[in-house]
C-alpha cells in the first residue's frame, strides 16, 4: 500500500502532460515542492469540472466504505459495551473517524461486478490524475539490527513527472479525526493500485500504484468511457521503475 510519495515537479510540466487548464484552482498557489506527501494532506490533482480541467490541492484519503464504518463503530461498541457504558450506535456511527482510504484496488467484485462503493465515482466527472516524482514502499527487511524503511522508486535518478490514475470526491462529510468531529464539504482523493511489477515487487508484493507516462494514457482516464478506463488498472512492464533512495520519509532529487 502506497502511503507517501513525493512531487517536485511544477505547473509548466503538469500542463505540457495533461494539456491547458481552464482555471487553476486558488489554493494550488505556486505549486512548492512536496517531497513528502502523507494522507490527509493536501495534494495536487488535475480534475475534470464542467469549465474544463483544474489543478486544485485536495486532501489524500477517499470516503472508506459504509461497511468498514459500520464494523469500526461496532468493535467500539463492544468495548463500550464491556465497560458497562451506554451505547447510543447511531450517534456512534455518524462520528465513527474515517481516516480515508489512500489507495483502491477492487474497483470490480471478483465476480466481474463493479463495486458498489467505488462505481459510483467512476464517471469522468470524479476522475482525476495526480502528479507524483517518486513513491515509497515500506521495506520490512533487517539489516544492521534496523528495518530499512521507506524505500523510494521513480523512473530514474532525475525523478521525471508521471501520473497515478486517480479519483475525487467533493462536499464529503464526516469525521476525520475526532478531535476535529463532523466536518463538511470536504474535497478528497486517492488513486488506483494494481499488481506490481518485478521492482515494486522486490519490496511490497501486493500492490503498486496505476501509473500513467504517456498524454494518451492521462486523456484515456480522463474522458472515455469506463470499461475503457478501466483497462488502465495494470502494472508498469517488468523493469520499469528504480530505486532512488532508502531509509527517509521524504524524497528530492
């Protein structure tokens, strides 16, 4: 599961990739580099809006599931219960934090159906690409009496521009954390994994982010259909991708 990466490109590189944008949105700025990008914070992402397309910062994490919620808030109701407490479930649910769910997988059931959580922002209107240099990946391995740590990848040393295939949600409501409680309106975002290649899978063995290099790519996501879009869910080609760095929560090159 990819939970930090990195961006330290700019604007100019965005727009030579994605094509004109209509509007930027205010809170893009001048696009400082962000050599560490961790959930919940904001992030750039180019998106589709009936005005054309926009680079806008949105926080990394897209709504978990109702089933997820409701299983969370149960366990707590459990433990509640266990100590003899009251349990009203209902207002425990509607305040059940959600911490996001950073990448998504099973866009389809294993029955070929289409997720129901996930179809309904499969529309081009909650389809977005996110720029990104480099991406970590978690090495468990031991040496010298220490886990190696975050270990980053990118396509090389230079750390060229790509995008992960992405979706937003906006006027999201809920709970983040709660010493924050029921927030409203939120923009949010995450993106595709799929099998990893031999060089992502030398590290983590379940998943790598949808990468997409070339316009053509980054314009299919956007604008077809979604059978269509959805053929981009596969790994890069074996040999793709390096390793950059090791053992630091943040990468620049």
């Amino acid at each position: 599961m990819c939970n930090l990466y990195s961006h330290t490109s700019n604007i100019e590189s965005i727009r030579r990739m994605v094509g004109d944008f209509k509007r930027i949105h205010d809170n893009v700025g001048n696009l400082e580099p962000q050599p560490g990008i961790f959930p919940d914070y904001p992030a750039p992402i180019v998106r589709n809006t009936p005005e054309g397309r926009e680079l806008a910062k949105v926080r990394w994490g897209l709504p978990s599931s109702q089933k997820a919620l409701y299983d969370a808030a149960s366990r707590r109701a459990d433990k509640l219960r266990e100590k003899g407490k009251p349990v009203d479930f209902d207002k425990l649910l509607k305040m059940e934090p959600d911490s996001g769910t950073t990448n998504v997988r099973n866009i389809k059931t294993a029955a070929g159906r289409w997720n129901q959580h996930w179809n309904r922002w499969m529309g081009v209107e909650n389809r977005c690409v996110v720029p990104f240099t480099s991406f970590s990946e978690f090495d468990n391995t031991v040496e010298n009496g220490q886990k190696k740590g975050d270990t980053w990848f990118a396509f090389d040393e230079s750390r060229p521009l790509a995008f992960f295939a992405g979706i937003w949600v906006g006027g999201w409501e809920g709970v983040r954390k709660i010493k924050l409680g029921l927030e409203k309106d939120m923009e949010l975002f995450g993106f595709l994994t799929c099998e990893p290649n031999d060089v992502v899978g030398s590290i983590h063995m379940k998943a790598m982010p949808v990468i997409l290099t070339e316009p053509e790519e980054i314009e299919t996501w956007l604008t077809a259909p979604k059978e269509d879009a959805i053929a981009l869910q596969r790994p890069l080609p074996d040999g793709v991708l390096e390793i950059v760095s090791v053992g630091k929560k943040s990468d620049q090159a």
